[in-house]
C-alpha cells in the first residue's frame, strides 16, 4: 500500500507538472531541490518531505490534503488512476466554453458505451 501512494503522489505531481508545462528542473527550483528528486518524485521512489509536499500544493493552488487524497480503490490499476489524474487537472485548465464542450461531448460518451 505505501508503494501505491507513492506511485499515485508521483502520478498527481506529474499530470499538476505537465498540464503547467513545466519542466522536472523549473518544478526543482520551486521545491528548493535537484531535477533528480523531482524525477524520483514523479517515479515513486521517494517520499517528499512536508516542505515539498506544502511547495508544489502552492506552485499549483490545490490543498495539501487534495494532494494526499488518493482514494485508491483495489480495483483500479495505477495506469488508470494516473490516466485520471491527468484527465482531471487538464480539465482544471480548461476555460468554461471548453468546460461546456467536454461535458457535452462526455454525457454523449456515457449514453453510448456505459454498460
């Protein structure tokens, strides 16, 4: 299980990383550490300390606790919980017109391939 929250940290800090077309080194500078720990990060291979967590909570104005909050479901691969995530904080950006789109065009989705 602590594997799996570090994978699902790494993945929220890489699709937060991506979506604000940063760089692992321009997200470093933030967080006060090498390009390498950001990459270790994103890979589940460290736990970051408090200071860390609290620095890319504030680079991309989410709370600490909407950074933790993982809900890992048994059921759910990590592929998939990565997918989501990146899904999620793309739609984070998008403006209310594009917004209206993808809503649109989901509910179409649904009524179409929901079983």
């Amino acid at each position: 299980m602590k594997d799996d929250i570090k994978k699902y940290l790494g993945y929220k800090v890489r699709a937060l990383r991506e979506t604000a077309g940063m760089t692992q080194e321009d997200l470093a500078t933030v967080c006060d550490v090498s390009w390498r720990t950001i990459s270790n990060l994103e890979r589940g291979t460290v736990v970051p300390d408090l200071m860390m967590i609290y620095r890319i909570s504030q680079k991309f104005n989410i709370s600490i606790d909407e950074m933790m909050d993982n809900k890992l479901v048994a059921n759910k691969s990590l592929s998939r919980i990565e997918k989501e995530n990146l899904i999620i904080e793309q739609i984070r950006q998008a403006d209310d017109n594009l917004l209206d789109y993808v809503e649109e065009q989901f509910s179409l989705l649904l009524k179409h391939f929901r079983h």
